[in-house]
C-alpha cells in the first residue's frame, strides 16, 4: 500500500516486491494484488467515516488529513 500510493507504484512493480520479498509464487502474487486493489478501491466508502488516526508514516488514509478520493471511486 505505501509503495502505491506514496511512491505511485503500479502492479507489476508491486509484484516484483512481494516475489523478491517473499518467495511467492506467481499465481499467488496475482491473486493477492488483484484482491487488494479490488478491495481497497471499492471499500473507500467504509474509511470516509471513520475517526482521525495517528500519521505514523509520510502518508495518512485519513479523509480529512491529506489523502483525497471519492467513496464511489471505481477502479479500472
């Protein structure tokens, strides 16, 4: 999450970390990506509501710090 949204990386990067990373196979990387992506952009809706949290990283999901996306987002 923090290398998409902080440093705009992509799926096949992100799938060349978690191989690197974690020995994974490559159905599995696939597999997970595709569920992140598909979970966290549908669910933006959920994080509207909720309550400020601490900024522990350079980036914060919190709706009324810095980080902006519409609740009915779709992602292609």
């Amino acid at each position: 999450m923090f290398h998409h949204l902080q440093n705009g990386a992509d799926e096949k990067k992100i799938a060349w970390l978690l191989k690197h990373a974690y020995h994974m196979s490559e159905q599995d990387i696939e597999t997970y990506i595709k569920r992140f992506f598909g979970r966290f952009y549908s669910q933006q809706f959920k994080r509207q509501t909720l309550p400020e949290g601490p900024k522990i990283l350079g980036i914060s999901l919190s709706p009324r710090g810095q980080y902006r996306m519409p609740s009915d987002v779709k992602r292609k």
